[in-house]
C-alpha cells in the first residue's frame, strides 16, 4: 500500500496546487546571499515570477553548481511547491526570516567560484555530481566572491553573454546579497545591495556622472508639468529643451541658473505636452538656451524620448537624442497627466527604456514598481529560454579606416572609421577611441562611445565636419595628427588615459602611423600598442587626389592587415584580393551533431596542399542566429591538415577571403550547411552546399561531419557523419564492410506530374543520371535512417528499364554496425519485381510457353510430310470392311 500511499500524496499536492495561477511570465533567479558574516546562517536563493502573482512551480529543478569541478553539489527538485502571492519563492537557511519555503541547513550554499542554475520542466532528472549542461535552462548566476578562481567554464555554459559576477563581501559593514535589477527595457542586470529577502530588491540608479533627468509629468495641468533634475556636481548653467517629435523643432525651453550645490534633486516647471502631438522629447545640455540653439551638432547630457506611436517618432530626433536606443511608448492616454521615474539601474544616460510610468514624487527619491517583464528578450509562459549566445563570438569593435592628412590646408576631412566584424548594429558601450602622440607617448584626445551604436552595417564614423556622410562623432578640423602618432581602440570601465605611460590595457585594436619624410622614433608607441612592428605611412603620392589607410584583413593590432586605398567612409573598403589557394577545403567538422558534443570536440579541420598559408582567410561558424568569425593564421601542416578549435555550437561551416568576417563581396571556397533552422546566411551567395546528415552511422559515442571525397568545393555529395578523426585521416566508408545490392524501384514521380506522364512504355534500357543517386540515397536514408548519402552509392550501377530504376553493385559501410542496417534495409525494401509490377515476367513467362507450342507444332507438320502413308494398307482395310 506504500505505493497508494505516495500517490495519495501527490495527488493532495496537486489538488492545493490548482489555486495556483498559471501566469503569464517567467521565473528567474531574483536575489543570492551565499556568504554570511560569522557562520553563514542565512544564506538564500530567492526565486521570483514576474506575473506577481502565486504561481506553481511544478517541473522546475534548483541546481547548485561546484566552480571546482563543474559538478552538480545540490539539486532541489520543486515539484509540489509554489511562489507567495507576490511571486516570491525562498530557498535559504533554517534561520532566515522570513522562513523559506526549502529549508537548508547551514552553510549550504557554497561561496563561489560557483553557480546556481534554475531549470524548466523540460530539462529531465539532475543527480548530485552531474556535469553542468545548458539543455533546459531557465535562468542562472555564476558568481564569485574573491577575484580569481576558474569559473570560465560555468560561465560559457550557463550565461556565455556575461562574466561571472563578483560579490565583493566588504562594501557593506554588515551583510550584502547580489539582486537582480531592471537595466534598461528588457535587459537585467546584478548587482549588490543589502539583503531583501522575500521582498522586492532595492534597486537605485546609481548617481550620475553630470546630471540626468529623473521624472517628468506628461499632460495634465499646465502647473504640475514638470522635469526632476538629479544634479551631482556644481556646474554652471544648463538648458531644458522639449521637443516636437514629429517634427523635431524645438517648442519650449528652459534655463537653468548655475548653483554651487551638488547632490541635490531641481524640478523645473516646463510644458512637456506641447500642442497635439502623439510625440515629443526633453533633452538636458550644458551652457544657455541661446548658446545650445546656435550649435547645430552639440550633444545632449541627457534626454528622454516618447511617442504613442514610435512609427511617427522623427528618425533624426531619436538618433540625434538617444543614438541606438528606442523610444518609450506610452500605453496608454497623457492627456489627463502621467508620469514617469527614472526606474532602471543603468550607469548611462540617454535611455528612454530606464524610465517606468510611476506616481509623482517631486523633489524625493523615485517610487519604482517591480517590474513584471521577464529578463530575456524571448518571454514563454512557463519560463524564459535558455541564455542565449550573443550575436557575435570571436571578435570585437576594430579599427577599420584612417584618414589623418586630407588635402588641402583646412584639413576638414580626416576621419576614423570603426566597424564590428558581425556587420550588424553593435552597441558601443564601454568603449573608448584615443588619440595619442608619438613624442610624448600621451593621449593628445580621449572620446568615450558609450551610449552610441554603430550602423545596420557595423560601421562608426568620427572625423571632421567637411567629411561626408556625416560623421557620428563630429571633431573640430585638423584635429588628427599626421604623424608619428597612433589611433587606439579600448574597451574599459574607466578612461583609459588613467592608466601610466602608454595605455595598454583593455585595448582592442591599435594603427601606429607616420607620415612622409619623417623618420622621428616611434620605438614608444610601437612596442606598446604594435609591438616588433613598422609604423604604417599614409602615402599621398599613392593615389591621385585623397587616400587613408585601410584594413584589408581582419586581425587586430597587426599593422600588416592595412593597406593604402582611396577613403570610403562608412562604406567597405578597397582591398586587393589574392589568388585563391588550389585545393584548400573543408575537411571536417566536429562537435556539429549528436547528442554527446561538448565544446572540447568542437573542431573544423581544413585540408590542402603542406604548407599553404592561410594568411587572409576567414572560417565563419554558425549556430542558429550566432555566428563566430575566425581570422585564419599559420599555414596547412605537413600533413595537409590545419586543425582550428572554436566555442560554439554548430549549424554551418563557410571558409572565405574577407576582412574578418564572410559575406556577399567576400569570395566563397568552401562551405557546408547541416541545418534547416534559419540561419544569418542572407548575405552569402547562393553556391553554398547544404546537406541533411544522417547521424545513425555512429551507433554511440560522438559525431563529426566528414568529407570522404576531395575536394569538390561547396558539394553535398562529398560529406557523411562519422566518427571524430581530428589531425587523422577521415574515418570513410571501406570496402571491407561492403554489401550488395539488387533493387528494383518504381520512381516518384516529379512535382507538377502524374503517373500517366511518365515514360512507362520506353522498353529500352538507358543509364541513368549520376544526379539521381543522390534521390537514390534520401530514398534508402528513409528507409533504414542509417547514414546513406550519394557517396555511398558510387559503386552502384543505376539504369532504368521500361520506366524501372534497377540497381546493382556493392554499397561500403563505416562499421559493422552500419552494413547490417544496409543489409537489412535493402534485404527488406519492396521491389518492383514483388510488388505487383508482374507485367514483364508474366509476359517472358507467356512467351516462353507459346514459342515452345509452335515449335512441338511445326515439328510433328515437317515429320509427317517428309514420310507419306501406305497406301496398299489403306486398301486391304477397305476389301475387309466390304
């Protein structure tokens, strides 16, 4: 009865479970507190859902991961439980107030380097000491309490878009926890905060740099219309600008006096409304009206753009106010009055998506509501996805184009071009461009990108104001040096020129340049930014009229990558191509399918001719919508063989002459594409080869893709799944696991045609096309799902008789394994000859028999004439019979 008895039990759960709502949202890790002063005594994991409401947890698994090792330490299983009224759900220590819902004894949760993964009901059973997987991840936090500690792997399996987060034990006296809050629209961040078990997090916008806009009043009375101002230093006067925003005019300003005092909350009164307008933006600057309305191209302190319907919005006011960032749209009326509080933790400005219709709460701090969004992008009900990869792997922001000595004296159209390898629009948050000189070693110019984003294409324009398009970042003319000097590229929290000396770290991409005729040392800069490298010269004899230097490959800090062409400014460059290596392919592909790949079997093995450089080629790997690019170094091996590692999981292969990344200009050698999930392929030709691999060759172990005839170029035909043999000779079908085939099949007819438009009366026999084995191959591959391709059928004889495909030859097999699935498949196939197609061998039959009557017949006629009758019996009969 034990088992009557358990069932009971469920069932009673599940009856108090159905009061439970089944809300719209998602679960996510809402607060950790794995490191307690003293005894760890009150350690938590907060789970909240963003509907706010109760909701059942059933299906979902906690799984706290060990940083040393990678290995499951606890799972908690949370069927049968379910969230508070608020959404809140605790797992945590026996004396946590208020009282988990899982209880904990002490010190349970470990300190980090570690993790804690929320699972969804469809990631199956956890077992303590299991190894960390991402199949059914809902949300997860690798953390760290102490700088260093290996962790990497955590973190490019639970969350590859961020590094593990480290919770720093003395920025509160007394206890701290790491809480979720919301960044900007959608996107989530954590950060530490004391305590909030049980309860929303505290999540205050850190305090600004200058000033920013905190809450603004929308419609309504004329007197409660307002803009709050957080002041965070003592600065001179400002100007408050509202904007139309279908038309981008200004139509009501506002100066704000100087002050001596810092930290301190300003409203000012300041129609926000404006006459009718479904529209509008308000917009912070330094310095008076009258100064700010005279500079065409002066950029905001802060500003905060809004529309019922962003489709209407002004394009340029946008971009000019909040580049790369999207308007807030209002939900619903602003007639009657609304407000709206600066909510989100972000440590930038100019971002509509921090702000959140609120109550009112002039000159005190802001009253932000839990926002109830999921964080990731992709909302399910029943949890969000899995983190995803970001959009590019593999590369970051490079310098891509410099013109620092443009013709004529006013020098007004030295540019510098950035651009990201993925060729899409690319936040440049937490960059920085420097420009620094040659003689001091010191940056004559820091501009921080933060808060811009590239083009649709990738592309950042700063330069000079005669420069055409019209750069994003505009600088005064003549301001680039000639030379010897550098252009440096850093990704960094902090300004880079903080640093001593030559600014090293952080840095993305460098160009040490000199110009003609001088030959002043560069030794400062070079062994700093490009070591044991010539600084390049931007030769004006080069060309007729202007020219700049530019990237032709896409390895960063390597000087040799430039080339001199004339200037295309956010456009591609004018690069040489170089002949195409003979015989160079892709080889083989690991880690792509099966169920047992980690990203230790990931590989992609190319094959050549020994010792051919692969200087300027590019292998780009997709998966799904990411795409990683590889700059190809080195030269093929003795071997022939050149084996490259990489991160990402796999759906398609492109090998290519381009500038760090593949795409329509590049020229295309090779490619394979095993998917029919869409893919960023848009931009590449259409030669590329694509394949359905079957993976059953294999019967366990891991799976790679494998080219088993060399070396036709971008072919379907030429590939099968194997097993893996990277730096090895592929693993090919052999002979020695051959087995024979006699079929005979009815062919499909083609799309568009029925039965009675095939040719069925041709009685003669005719070879049939080669292309048709490959239609031979998907027909087998349904029948047995056992790793046929055309590849295997090239020892088979196929030809067609009276509309009858009839084959005959020996097909090779990987193993033993695989021939017994083809023996069984062909041994068991229906043929024509035995499936009611009787026509022939009835006839032949038929035949036969009516040849052998004629010839019995015609025998016994040529018999009895060659030997006449007796005619003196034939009378002695009749005188008898008289």
């Amino acid at each position: 009865m034990a088992w009557l008895t358990c069932v009971m039990a469920r069932m009673t759960v599940l009856c108090v479970c159905l009061v439970c709502v089944r809300a719209e949202g998602c679960l996510m890790i809402s607060e950790v507190n794995s490191d307690n002063p003293k005894f760890d005594t009150h350690e938590f994991v907060e789970l909240f859902h963003s509907s706010g409401a109760r909701t059942w947890l059933h299906g979902y698994t906690l799984v706290l991961y060990n940083g040393n090792g990678n290995r499951a330490y606890r799972v908690i299983d949370l069927w049968g439980h379910s969230t508070d009224d608020r959404g809140f759900f605790l797992i945590g220590s026996m004396e946590l107030n208020p009282r988990p819902s899982v209880l904990l004894p002490p010190n349970s949760i470990q300190n980090g380097p570690d993790a804690v993964a929320l699972y969804g009901p469809d990631a199956g059973t956890f077992e303590v000491g299991e190894h960390v997987r991402a199949h059914g991840l809902v949300d997860a936090l690798v953390y760290a309490t102490r700088r260093g500690g290996d962790v990497e792997e955590l973190a490019s399996i639970l969350t590859p878009r961020w590094p593990p987060f480290l919770e720093d034990p003395s920025l509160f006296e007394e206890d701290e926890s790491i809480q979720r809050c919301l960044e900007t629209e959608h996107h989530w961040a954590f950060h530490v905060a004391p305590p909030t078990p049980g309860r929303a997090n505290e999540c205050v916008p850190p305090s600004p740099t200058l000033a920013r806009i905190e809450e603004l009043r929308l419609g309504g009375l004329a007197t409660s219309r307002h803009v709050e101002l957080s002041i965070a230093t003592e600065m001179g006067a400002m100007a408050l600008l509202a904007f139309d925003g279908q038309t981008g005019q200004v139509r009501r300003t506002a100066d704000i006096a100087g002050s001596g005092q810092s930290s301190r909350l300003l409203s000012v009164p300041i129609d926000t409304s404006g006459t009718g307008s479904s529209s509008g933006a308000v917009a912070l600057y330094e310095g008076k009206v009258e100064d700010v309305l005279a500079r065409s191209l002066v950029q905001p302190v802060d500003a905060f753009v809004f529309a019922e319907d962003p489709e209407s919005l002004n394009v340029t006011l946008l971009e000019s106010l909040t580049p790369g960032r999207q308007p807030y749209t209002l939900t619903y009326g602003w007639e009657d009055g609304l407000s709206l509080s600066r909510c989100g933790v972000a440590d930038w400005s100019r971002d509509s998506g921090t702000f959140m219709e609120t109550v009112s709460t002039p000159s005190v701090a802001n009253l932000c509501p839990w926002p109830k969004i999921c964080p990731h992008d992709i909302v399910f009900p029943d949890g969000t996805p899995a983190p995803t990869v970001q959009p590019w792997l593999g590369a970051d922001f490079l310098l891509n184009e410099l013109n620092s000595d443009s013709p004529g004296a006013a020098e007004n159209t030295e540019f510098i071009e950035i651009w990201h390898p993925s060729g899409t629009r690319t936040s440049l948050e937490d960059v920085w461009l420097l420009l620094i000189n040659g003689q001091t070693g010191r940056p004559y110019r820091e501009i921080s990108l933060s808060g811009f984003f590239t083009d649709a294409d990738g592309y950042f324009l700063i330069g000079s104001n005669g420069l055409q398009p019209q750069p994003n970042v505009e600088l005064p003319p003549n301001i680039v040096q000639n030379g010897p000097d550098a252009v440096a590229l850093y990704r960094s929290k902090e300004p880079p020129s903080a640093q001593e000396g030559v600014p090293t770290l952080g840095l993305l991409d460098a160009v040490v340049y000199r110009a003609p005729g001088n030959d002043k040392s560069t030794q400062v800069l070079t062994e700093a930014l490009t070591p044991f490298q010539l600084p390049l010269l931007e030769d004006p004899q080069a060309l007729p009229g202007d020219e700049s230097i530019s990237r032709c490959q896409g390895r960063p800090k390597t000087l040799d990558a430039f080339r001199v062409g004339p200037p295309t400014p956010m456009a591609k460059n004018v690069c040489p191509r170089p002949p195409s290596p003979e015989g160079l392919a892709i080889n083989e592909v690991g880690g792509a399918l099966g169920p047992n790949y980690t990203q230790e079997s990931m590989f992609v093995e190319l094959i050549g001719p020994p010792r051919t450089s692969l200087v300027g080629l590019v292998v780009m790997v997709f998966e799904g919508g990411t795409r990683e690019a590889i700059p190809l170094k080195g030269s093929i091996g003795d071997d022939g063989l050149f084996l490259l590692n990489h991160t990402s999981g796999t759906d398609a292969v492109v090998l290519c002459y381009g500038v760090g990344v593949c795409d329509a200009d590049s020229e295309i050698l090779d490619s394979v594409i095993f998917t029919d999930v869409p893919l960023h392929l848009k931009n590449l030709p259409a030669t590329t080869g694509h394949i359905n691999p079957a993976i059953r060759a294999v019967a366990d172990g891991r799976i790679s893709l494998t080219r088993c005839s060399c070396c036709e170029h971008n072919s379907p035909s030429s590939w099968i799944t194997s097993s893996p043999t990277p730096g090895l000779p592929n693993h090919c079908p052999s002979p020695t696991y051959s087995s024979t085939i006699h079929l005979c099949l009815e062919p499909q007819p083609l799309d568009g045609q029925d039965q009675a438009g095939s040719n069925h009366t041709n009685t003669s026999v005719e070879a049939v096309s080669t292309d048709c084995s490959g239609e031979v191959a998907v027909y087998l591959e349904q029948q047995c799902n056992c790793g046929i391709t055309a590849l295997y059928l090239q020892g088979v004889n196929v030809s067609c008789v009276s509309g009858l495909m009839y084959l005959q030859g020996s097909i090779p097999a990987l193993s033993e394994h695989q021939r017994a699935l083809i023996t069984h498949t062909t041994s068991s196939t229906h043929s024509c000859m035995r499936t009611g197609s009787l026509a022939l061998p009835v006839g032949i039959v038929l035949g036969v028999i009516f040849l052998m009557l004629m010839g019995v017949a015609l025998f016994l006629f040529l018999y009895r004439r060659k030997r006449p009758m007796d005619y003196s019996s034939m009378e002695l009969s009749e005188h008898v019979e008289l």
